[in-house]
C-alpha cells in the first residue's frame, strides 16, 4: 500500500499478526529481497518499506538518514505501532540504526545485517563520497543497466555467483528494476559518505542487539566483530558459506537466528 507521511509516499507492507518486525533492505533492493525469510517467520506481523528511490516509493528527492527516520517513524504511526523491533540489511541496517539512535524508546530489539555505523573519520567519508560520485556518474551517463553489471562485480558480491543461476537472475531484476535516478538521490542524500558517524552512539543504545554477517564477507565480519564490543547488549551471528548477503545465501539460518533472537 501507498502511505504517506511528511508529504512523500512510500510503499508499505504490512503483512501477519503478532510482534511487530520492521525489515529494512539495501541499496538497490526493495520489500521483495525479504520474500523468502517471510516464509521461515510466521508469528510476526511483518512491516517491508521500499525506502527512498527504491522500488515502489521510487525517486522522492534527496533525503538524510534523519529525515527517512523521521519519515518511518510517522510511518508506524499511522500503523498505530508504538514499539516494535527493526531489522535492516546494509543500506537498511544503517537507517535502522539511526531510527533505534533517534528513537530508542520505539524500538524493543535491533537486528543488523552486514551493517555498520558508518565511517569514523572525515577523511574517509571524503573518499566514500568520491567514489559515489563515480557510481552517480555511471548511472548519469551510462544508465541502470550498465551500473547493474559493474556494481554485481564487486568483490563485497563474490559469493553470490555460487547461488543457483534462478536466484541470480530474480537479484539482477531486482535491481535492474530501480530507477537511476532515484538511486542516485538515494547516495546523495543517503550514502555511507555523508551520513554522520554513528561509531559513538553504540555504547549508549542499551537494547538487545543482534549482528549478522557472513564468515565469507572479511570487510563486515570484522566491522561487527568490533561493533559486538561496543553495544552492551550484543550477540553476534557468523554465518558460515555466506558473503555479504546472508539472507539471501542462507534464508533459512538467517531466519532462524532472527527467529531466536525474537523469542
């Protein structure tokens, strides 16, 4: 469904009964890279957003971490929830982890896939902005296509040429399905590059916390080795076999480490 909130729509499903459970996807995903771990979590009424110039919601302007936190705040509102848990995957675990720093008295539990807080230094983030510059020019110039076959080479995406040609194929579409357009106001405004640090904000978001990554993924593994030492509630998932995407390599373990970890 279209709802919206702060004078931008966004797509929303809002799906079962029992705990509410936001999930949050990645760049260039949208609600539909959550279909499968549905299927292994009954007992949750489970909300998906396609967040800015993503999927359904599409190209709504360029938008900070704050304001889209901001914006699924009035979001679950309208939904008349008032405390839930989040989960969010990379893109999505980093807004979920702005919503859970912005509003912590709106979140029970916080699960974070190949996420991080963002990058400590100045210098680091001038680099990360540089480089998006390259992909928005990419996207500019030579359209989604063109990005789509450069961004699947990227070494954070090594293991999932091992999945079965059909699964490879539904994540390509999925991505060839966003808009340039969006995806470029969704770095913009969005982007590891310009997204305040949230290293600092760890150590006081007490709240049970559990951080999933694959044991294959070398960069995220020891990001959330080190993020499992600064939360003081957290538990940390290695899952084996996986990169950077373990819910969609391995669906059934990532689901039930979330299934577990609901309890």
């Amino acid at each position: 469904m279209n709802l919206t909130v702060n004078d931008r729509t966004y797509w929303v499903e809002d799906e079962g009964s029992g705990p509410p459970l936001l999930f949050l996807h990645g760049f260039t995903g949208s609600t539909n890279i959550w279909e499968e771990v549905k299927g292994h979590l009954p007992g949750f009424r489970m909300i998906r957003v396609d967040l800015p110039g993503h999927g359904k919601t599409g190209d709504i302007g360029v938008l900070s971490m704050e304001e889209v936190a901001c914006d699924l705040k009035a979001m679950l509102q309208e939904l008349n929830i008032e405390r839930l848990s989040v989960a969010g995957y990379s893109m999505g675990g980093r807004t979920a982890l702005f919503f859970a720093s912005m509003y912590p008295d709106m979140v029970d539990r916080l699960i974070l896939e190949s996420a991080s807080p963002g990058l400590r230094t100045v210098e680091e983030r001038k680099e990360r902005i540089r480089k998006d510059r390259n992909v928005i020019d990419l996207l500019e110039n030579h359209g989604i296509e063109a990005f789509t076959d450069k961004w699947e080479e990227l070494p954070l995406f090594e293991s999932i040429k091992e999945l079965p040609a059909s699964r490879r194929h539904s994540l390509r579409k999925e991505r060839l399905a966003n808009d340039g357009s969006g995806l470029i106001a969704s770095l913009e405004g969005m982007g590891t590059g310009v997204q305040p640090s949230l290293w600092d904000d760890l150590k006081t978001l007490d709240k049970p916390v559990c951080l999933i990554a694959g044991e294959k993924d070398a960069k995220y593994k020891k990001l959330n080795e080190e993020m499992a030492e600064i939360f003081p509630q957290a538990q940390l998932h290695l899952v084996k076999n996986a990169g950077h995407i373990p819910h969609l390599e391995k669906p059934d373990i990532f689901s039930e480490i979330v299934r577990q970890f609901m309890i």
